[in-house]
C-alpha cells in the first residue's frame, strides 16, 4: 500500500493537468488544430536564440567533469554571483553570491523554503485565488495553507483579512505576482500595507513572519505596470523565481531562491535551505541549466507576442458579453463563469475548449484562460465562446 498522503493526492490530481491530458487525448480525435486547450501555462513561444547557442558552446567547449560533476549543493559560485548581480543592476539592491541557491525551478524553490522554514503545524497564508499547487507543496511538510481572500473588486490583497488571519503559527506568507490565475499585479501601495501588517504582528507575537514571493512571471507585466521588488519593503522576505516563462524553459527546471542578508536568522536559514535541496533530492539545480541562464540573464522572450494575445482575447470575449479581467501580466485572462464554474468547463469541452475552473483556485464562479498559446487557436475559439455565450443567455 503506498502512503496515505500519495492516495489522496492520486485521487484529486490536479485539474489542470488533468485538463491538459483531454487535451492530448481530443488532438489525437480530432487533430491539434481544431483544439483550443488554454489549459495550462507552457508557453507557445520559443526560447530566444541565445539559449540555444549557450547550451551549443557549453557542451562543446566547458570541461566535461568541471560540467557534469557535482558541486556545492547552492549551485555554481559563479552562477550564482552572476545571478546576484544581474539583481543588483535591476533593482539597485546588493545580495551576492551568498544570498542565493540555485533551484529547480520556482517550485523546487519553493519546496526547498517550506522543508527549511516550516515545523508541522505551521501556517502558510496565501492570498486566493491562487495557484492549486501550494497546498501540496505545504502538506509536504505538515504546513497547513490558509487562505486569504483578495478583494473580490480588483483581486489586490485585503490588508484587514490578512490582518485577521495572521496567528502565533503564522510562519509564511506566500505571494504571487504577477498573479496565476488572475493577472493581476500587486501595487507597491498593497506591498507597503501588506509588509506593515506583518511588522506588527511580529511584534505582537514576538515571532518571524516570512514573505515567499513566487515569481516565475515577473517579466510577463504589460503597459508599463511596475511589479514590486519586495526585499525593498520587507526585509524577511525571500524570492522563489524561475525562467520557466521569461525564457520558454518550462521544461528545464532551474530557478534561484534569493535570501537577504537582513533577514532573520539569514545564516541558519541560507544554510539550511543548502541542505534542503540536498535531502530533497534535488541535490542541486541542473548543471547545464545554471551555465546557461548565467549566460542569459538579459535574454528575454518576446512579451509582444502575449501583449497581442492578450488584448485580442479580451476583446473578442467582451464583445461576446463575457466579463474578463483584463490582465496586468502574466498570461492568463480570469473570466467570470456565466454558470457554475464546472459546468461551464464541461460544457466548454463539447467545443473542444480547455479552461480551468475557478474553484481549483479556491475561487469558484470564475474560470481561467492561459493565452500562451498561437494567435490561431484564440482566434478559432471564438465560434465556440460565441456558442456558449448562446447557450448561457450572456448573448442573444
């Protein structure tokens, strides 16, 4: 028998990949194009150029062992000094290679703060909606996640329920923006109460409270929208990133985890998330991968693609009376669900369109929309939102 933990997460596999494997299974019925699976968030779009010519010169010319090897289990010094650096120029702060643990990817980073931070029982408040994996990467270490409702009017964070959630077990509050599923970006304003909020609740308490900001979709901010630097407004703050998005790399798995020097107990903390990634498995972030991104780290891929994506989606659904968000970034439009949720998703399926339901976001009564996809597939999904608009009355 396998453990008790595994059975329950076999039986509610995530929707979302869930979602993604009818998606395979209609291509293979009726063909990949004449599916629209705005399921889940692989982008469509390549890796730039000089991603590939990295990896081409890496393994022809780099010392076959001095690549292969192992390392220190916080990754290649110099990787991870460029990386530091590469932050430094960006938001005028000053970490080194000291602060930072290379990761596999944003959610190994994330997996990693959780075995080094949380004791069981431990709570981890997050702001709904929010991404349907956090409570696994809790549960894996008896953490129990508690979420807070944003404001329903503009999904930013609501400072008063945050203020009301906040306990004596409080050890972490997880941050996500740009925000899946919504879009939204959370403004320096919300940042500044929020990081407040949390001040004096350490002080009441006489405990340490961490922000974990997850941030694969950092770069993913359209019209000029500033997303928030946090370690600039909360010192116990630690950053889980990954170039899953900005650099088309899903599939690679390499991310950083970033931990201020100022933060509390800095030095038991970066040392026990060194070990962390070790006892976890990971060992360390993928060799090849830290050689790359350190080579990349100004390398982008091209927001103009989603930037089209994005506002043709929104127009073509507004014009079908649907009631989107517009997005401030990453790629995902939240749509208000004419019906329940779930019945809304069955019935987009019988049109061969793939959307997630809010309710896997702990938000019912909205559904999400990755726009990640070609131009085409947004395109030949209008007569099947149009069908369904029909059939829900949002359209006569």
């Amino acid at each position: 028998m396998i453990s008790e933990k595994m059975i329950k997460l076999t039986q509610n596999n995530s929707t979302i990949r869930a979602m993604f494997e009818e998606g395979n299974r209609l291509a293979a019925l009726h063909g990949r194009e004449n599916v629209y699976d705005f399921s889940i968030g692989n982008p469509y779009f390549p890796a730039p150029d000089a991603v590939k010519e990295a990896i081409i010169d890496i393994v022809s010319n780099d010392d076959a062992m001095a690549l292969h090897g192992y390392m220190s289990n916080a990754g290649y010094q110099d990787a991870r000094r460029s990386v530091a650096d590469s932050i430094n120029k960006r938001f005028g702060t000053s970490f080194d290679e000291n602060n930072i643990v290379m990761a596999v990817g944003a959610a190994g980073g994330l997996n990693v703060v959780f075995k080094t931070l949380l004791n069981p029982g431990d709570e981890v408040l997050t702001i709904s909606p929010y991404f349907v994996e956090y409570g696994n990467y809790v549960g894996n270490y008896d953490g129990k996640l508690i979420a807070v409702p944003s404001n329903r009017d503009d999904f930013q964070p609501d400072h008063e329920a945050m203020r009301a959630a906040v306990t004596p077990r409080t050890k972490v509050v997880l941050l996500n923006s740009p925000n899946n599923p919504t879009g939204v970006v959370y403004s320096e304003d919300a940042i500044k109460r929020l990081a407040a909020v949390l001040e004096e609740k350490e002080k009441e308490y006489g405990t340490s409270i961490y922000i974990v900001s997850d941030e694969p979709y950092r770069e993913l901010a359209y019209d000029g929208v500033d997303v928030p630097f946090l370690t600039k407004f909360y010192k116990n703050t630690i950053v889980c990133y990954s170039w899953s998005k900005s650099l088309s790399l899903p599939g690679q798995r390499i991310g950083y985890i970033l931990i201020p020097s100022e933060a509390d107990d800095f030095n038991l903390v970066f040392d026990a998330a060194s070990i962390a990634t070790r006892i976890l498995g990971f060992i360390n972030a993928p060799s090849l991968m830290q050689k790359v991104v350190a080579r990349c780290l100004y390398e982008k891929t091209d927001i103009n693609a989603y930037d089209v994506n994005r506002k043709l989606l929104y127009k073509g659904l507004k014009e079908l009376n649907y009631e989107p968000v517009y997005p401030q970034g990453a790629f995902y439009m939240w749509v208000k669900s004419p019906c329940d949720d779930r019945e809304f998703v069955a019935a987009a399926q019988k049109h061969r369109i793939l959307v997630v339901p809010g309710v896997s976001f702990d938000c019912a009564g909205y559904v999400r929309i990755a726009y990640c996809v070609a131009k085409k597939t947004i395109e030949d999904s209008m007569p099947g939102f149009r069908a369904l608009a029909k059939e829900f009355g949002i359209l006569s």
